[in-house]
C-alpha cells in the first residue's frame, strides 16, 4: 500500500485512467469486428462502418490508449480487407 498522499493520489488516478482506456479499447473492438461482418457478409454499408472504426483508432491513438503504429497497421488491414472483397465480386 502507498505510503504518502501523493502515491495515494497517483494510485486514484490509474484506476480513473484504466477505467477510461478500457472503454476507449473496447469501442475500437467493437467497430472493428462490426467493419469486418460487414465487410465478409458483403454489406453494401461496409465502407461507413470502416470509416467509423478509422475513427475510433485514430481516437484511441490520439489519446494514447494504443500506439499510433497499431492503429494504422489495423486501418490498413481493414481497408486490405475491404479492397480484397470488392475485388472478389463480380
């Protein structure tokens, strides 16, 4: 256990700022699997909800939840995946 207020405080604001990371982490998964459904169930929607996931990794890059680089390697593999299944239909 932390000894001196300041330790107590900066445990305070972990939990705060764990509590809010996992949020901002979540909602990425969550749009991000709903962009690839989309994407495989060829879903003529696809392209919007790939943008909002573009935008919900950008977000959670900006505020540091996840490194800049990870986001765009995801960004990237979607729109590979988007790309990949227009290609495949006729």
């Amino acid at each position: 256990m932390a000894n001196t207020a300041s330790a107590q405080k900066e445990i305070r604001k972990n939990a705060r700022r764990r509590q809010r990371n996992r949020l901002v982490k979540a909602k990425t998964r969550t749009v991000t699997k709903k962009a690839v459904l989309a994407i495989e169930s060829g879903d003529k929607n696809a392209a919007a909800l790939l943008r909002q996931a573009q935008i919900e990794l950008d977000a959670a890059a900006q505020k540091g939840v996840i490194h800049k680089n990870a986001a765009a390697r995801k960004k990237s593999r979607l729109m590979k995946r988007l790309n990949a299944a227009q290609m495949a239909k006729p």
